[in-house]
C-alpha cells in the first residue's frame, strides 16, 4: 500500500490501468476480479485493489461478474 488514493502500486501496472485502459471501449465485455487478501495486517485497505480495478473496469463500460458477500470478514475498511 502506497498510501495513494489511486495509481497506488507504484508499478507499471498503474500506467495501464490509468492510460491504456484509458483509450478502451470495453461495453459489454465480462470481466472477472479475483484478489487476495491479509485482513488482519491489513484491516485498512483490505482487497482494495479489487475495488479499484472495479471502478476503472465499470468506468470504460465493462459488466463485472462473481460478486462476493463480505460477511464474515474481519477488517476496518475496503474498497472491494
């Protein structure tokens, strides 16, 4: 965690998802996100990159499938 509100990896993953990903038309396509996480060492931010990747996905028009209950999980905040 980079402690940033978004391009948080700190990796060249950020200048896809935030400048190729960008340019994409992606209306209709399914899209899957799978993450793992540590809920107890990381009770703050807890899978957050899932909920990121939601966000940019849903933004370029993508319909995201395999939502999953957070019941049952111990940690503070998430964004997934």
């Amino acid at each position: 965690h980079t402690r940033s509100e978004e391009e948080r990896s700190g990796t060249s993953w950020d200048e896809w998802l935030y400048s190729n990903l960008e340019n994409m038309d992606l209306s209709g396509k399914k899209v899957a996100i799978f993450g793992v996480g540590d809920q107890a060492s990381y009770a703050d931010n807890f899978c957050d990159a899932a909920g990121e990747l939601y966000d940019c996905f849903t933004a370029k028009g993508a319909k995201v499938y395999g939502m999953t209950s957070t019941d049952g999980y111990d940690h503070s905040e998430s964004k997934a």
